[in-house]
C-alpha cells in the first residue's frame, strides 16, 4: 500500500467510545427531543410489526377460506404506522438538526478559546472539513444507529415471542438469523471498516485542504505556472479518496448483501416449517401471518449492517470534532478577579513548550514592560515572538513561572477583562466580507459614525473611504480583497484604535508591504498610539519606530539591545 493509502499516524485524534461519549454529552440538554424521537420511532415501528402480522393473517384467511377477523386492529395499525413514522421522522430530524447546531456552536466556542486556534495556527481547510463534513457526519449516530439499534432491540424479542408459541425451534432459528443482521453483521462490518473509514476521514479533509490552498492561492499559482503541479495535487487526493470510497462500497455491498441472506434464510425457514420440511409443520395461516412478520422485521433492520460499515467514519468524525479545541501546552486557567487598572507587564522566570516532547520556546524569560512605555520583541521567525502575543492574551499559560499585569498574576484574572486591556494587530488580521463599517464595529460594537470616520482618518483612511461612492457602507469582498495590502492594514488599525484598550500588541503589523508603505504605515501606528503601552513583535526594525527599550529572544530568555 502506498504512503497515501494510509492515514497519518501522528497527531491523530483519538477513536473509540471516548469521543462518541463525549458527543452524546454535549447532547445532553436536547436529551427530551431525542428520546421522544427514539420513541416515537419504537412505536411506528410496532405499528409496523402488527400491520404486517395482522396483514398477513387477512391474506392467509382469504387464501383458505378462514373467517377474515382483527380488521379493526388492522386498520388502527395502518392510521397509527403513517402518522407515527411521518411525527417521528418530524421529531427526530427537528432534535437532530437542534443537536448538530449545538455542537457547531461548541466547536467554534472551543476553538475560538484554543491556543492554536486563537492565533491562528490552524488550517482552514482542515477546519472546514471539520465543521461542515465531521458534524454532519454525527447525524449517522443517532439516525442511523441509535434509532434503528433500539428498534433491532425491539424486533428481536417480539419476533422471538410470535413465533415461540408456534414452533420453539423456528422462534430459535428466526431470532438468531435476526441477531447475525441486525447486531453481529454490523459489528464485523464496523470492524473491519474502522481503520478504512480513517483513511477515508483524512482524505477528505486533505481534498479539502488542497481545494482551499488552489483557490486561495490561485494568483501565486499562475504567477509562477504552477497551475498543472497543483491540479495534479488535487486530482491525486481526489484518486486516493475515490479508491478510499469504492472500497467502502465494496465493504458496505458485502455486508449488506450478508444481511439480506440472513433475511432470506429467515423466510426460507418460515416456509420449511409451513411445508413442514425439517421444521414444523405449522398451519398454513398461521405461518403465512409469521412469514409478513418476519419480513417486516427484518426489513427494519436492514439499514444496521451499512451503519455498522459507517461506524468508524462516525467514530473518527467525533474524535477530530472534540479533538479540536484542546488546547496544546499546559491548560489556561480562566481566572475570576477583574484586570487591574495599573498595565506593568512582567515576565517572572516563564518557561513555556506547545507540546511535551518539543524543545522549550521560553526557558526562564524575563522581561519587564513598564506602563505607557513603547518596547519591540525582535527574533527570528520561530523563536517565540508569536507565543509571547499567545501568553499575554491568555491563550496559552505558562509552564513554570508567572506572568502578571498590574502586579497581579495573570492566571487569576478574568481571560475576558484581560483581552479588554489589549488590542492586538497582528500580521494576517482578517477583513471580513463584509462593508467596512461592520468590519470596524468589530472592535466595539457601540462606536457611533462619529468615532468610526475618527478612526479611520487617525489611521489616514478616511479620505479614501470619504471617497467611495457608499461610504462606510462599501463592501470589502473576502479578504478585503477589494482593498489594496496597506490600505487593508489601516482599515485594520482603524478598528484596532477604536479599542480603547490602554495595551497595544503589534505581531508582525506590516508583513506583506512594500518598503515605502511598510514605513508610512509605522509612521501612521506609532504617532496614533501616544499614551498606551506599545509591544512591537518583529523579526527587525526599520528605522521609523518610536521605541523606548529592545530585546531579542535567543534561547529562550530575551536580551537587553540598544535602541
């Protein structure tokens, strides 16, 4: 097998019962809905077993001349199986649909309280194959395997208690026929799809990845007549997910052809015993009503077997949702006391790694960041300058050591009132699709037109917004695609300032810009942030900068550098 027929071994989320419990606990408040749902469902499907049995009683009675009699019953079954299954299918999608969007709002809410996603340092298109296939793939668990699994827990007891009377031997046949399809199939089919449907998971979360970096990328890519590398890119994920795909197919039609069989040697024996061969005899009426019976039975649990062949693609959907907003390096304690008002920033012997078995990013730093000063972080790309901005805004926490604001241990504070004392501008911040005025309201929701236009022209952009045909209500198209890089960024600083946060972190502001432009726009930042404590993250300075104490990171602890 090839290196892209497996699926990767590291960093894999964990699979098995852990992160479907986890799911149903999240569940828990839609538990009503649910339940209603499952019994709703039970009862349509006894609906079902009493029509088919009372129907095939009727028949038989015609066939041999019987008194035709339960039409009543027979009729009640057949109103109650319409109405019952059309309000179940009602109940559960309306409790499935209700469940999937908690969890959606779950995992944003993780992952926007995540230290890698806080930043971000994940992929979008990993977490898009996240939020949109992996969630709805968890409908399969409660549509696909819990409703119909309690239904096969129905089944089997009453077909067993039908035919039990009539013939023991057949009621033993019949069951144990029903217990290899609805629960032993199954099993064997999750079984062995558990390490396919892996595979499977990962490749289409990768298909996704490569689609998002070929649109996303699209102009570099023909800048550099990559178009043809990069097609093949994708059309071999696309190849390896449609291998992954036939031979799920070929597992499910194996299975559910295993599972038919068992539904036919079930009738097979209903009608031996009616025949009375090897089994029975049975009278004919009586054994024509089981025959409808078993049918019916099997049929509702026909779709067990193709469940089971999905069960591990449910399972691992669960594991990477829940997997999602666990935060890597030690965890972030939320704290409960209000941020002071005092904004001394200190770095007491902090050492930090992401995960244990990687080298320490801080390894006993100190720094100490006095109130309205202007200080830059400089280093390398990869030294750590991005975790500290991850430190100080509370998405991650230190290893060993502390960290305080106002003389005050940063882990004891509220993450929220924290992040209220900082605004953070860093190198990739985000334009909204979106018009420039609901882009700025990011920043605070209350602000009038009045501070809006002020921002903007602090920032030197409200001639150029002045100038647009609608104004504040210009639309910025994905990405603030519309906009040119520096006028992007002081679209960005506009709403940064509308922060009256007295703590300004600066991650890398002007990556991207040109030389001239790079300048003018620390120009522009350093003369609108007289007053607030300015923390320049960067890996070197040009020379505009207004700064009143440097350090470089190196080995883990920051050293003093002229100005």
């Amino acid at each position: 097998m090839s290196m892209s027929d497996r699926a990767p071994a590291e960093h894999a989320p964990s699979t098995g019962l852990d992160p479907i419990l986890r799911v149903l606990a999240l569940w828990r408040g839609r538990a009503p809905r649910l339940a209603a749902g499952a019994f709703l469902s039970l009862l349509a499907l006894l609906a079902a077993l009493v029509l088919m049995r009372g129907a095939g009683a009727r028949v038989a009675a015609l066939a041999f001349g019987g008194a035709v009699a339960g039409m009543g019953l027979l009729r009640v079954s057949g109103v109650a199986r319409v109405v019952l299954r059309y309000v179940e299918r009602l109940v559960t999608h309306d409790a499935m649909f209700r469940a999937l969007a908690d969890l959606r709002v779950w995992f944003f809410r993780r992952l926007a309280g995540g230290a890698a996603a806080g930043l971000g340092f994940r992929r979008a298109g990993d977490l898009l194959s996240r939020l949109v296939s992996d969630v709805e793939a968890l409908d399969g668990l409660y549509l696909r395997i819990m409703v119909p699994l309690a239904g096969a827990c129905l089944v089997l007891p009453f077909l067993v208690v039908a035919i039990l009377p009539v013939d023991p031997l057949l009621a033993a046949i019949v069951g144990g026929l029903f217990a290899a399809g609805a629960f032993l199939l199954p099993l064997a089919a999750a079984l062995m799809g558990r390490r396919e449907a892996a595979i499977l998971t990962h490749r289409l979360a990768d298909l996704r990845i490569g689609v998002l970096d070929l649109v996303t990328g699209l102009r570099e890519i023909r800048a550099f007549g990559a178009e043809g590398r990069m097609m093949s890119h994708a059309r071999a994920r696309d190849a390896a997910l449609l291998r992954g795909q036939a031979r799920q197919a070929r597992l499910l039609a194996l299975m559910g052809g295993a599972s038919y069989l068992c539904g036919q040697a079930a009738m097979l024996a209903v009608l031996a015993a009616i025949l009375g061969v090897g089994l029975g005899p049975i009278p004919a009426a009586r054994g024509i009503g089981l025959l409808f019976l078993v049918l019916a039975g099997f049929e509702s649990a026909g779709g067990l077997t193709r469940a089971g062949a999905l069960a591990g693609g449910i399972s691992r959907a669960a594991a990477r949702v829940v997997a999602v907003g666990e935060t890597d390096g030690p965890p972030v304690i939320a704290g409960t006391q209000p941020a002071p008002p005092g904004t001394d920033i200190r770095f007491e012997q902090v050492s930090f790694r992401w995960q244990a078995d990687r080298a320490p990013v801080f390894d006993g730093l100190n720094l100490d960041i006095r109130q309205g000063t202007r200080v830059a972080i400089l280093g390398p790309s990869g030294i750590g300058k991005s975790t500290l901005a991850a430190l100080l805004l509370k998405v991650a926490a230190p290893g060993a050591g502390r960290i305080t604001l106002g003389g005050q241990d940063l882990a004891t504070l509220d993450s929220v009132s924290v992040r209220r004392r900082m605004a953070w501008l860093s190198q990739a911040t985000h334009l909204f699709a979106d018009t420039i005025r609901a882009n700025l309201l990011l920043g605070r929701p209350e602000a009038s037109e009045a501070d809006l236009w002020t921002a903007l022209d602090r920032a030197q952009m409200g001639d150029t917004v002045r100038a647009l045909p609608d104004g504040l209500d210009a639309w910025l198209g994905e990405g603030g695609a519309s906009l040119s890089g520096g006028q992007g960024r002081r679209i960005a600083l506009a709403r940064t300032l509308l922060s009256d946060a007295p703590i300004l972190i600066l991650d890398e502001p002007a990556t991207g810009l040109d030389g001239e432009t790079e300048r003018a726009f620390l120009t522009t930042l350093y003369d609108v942030t007289a007053g607030r404590t300015v923390i320049l993250i960067a890996h070197r300075l040009v020379g505009v900068e207004k700064l009143d104490r440097v350090w470089r990171l190196a080995d883990g602890r920051a050293v003093a550098a002229a100005v």
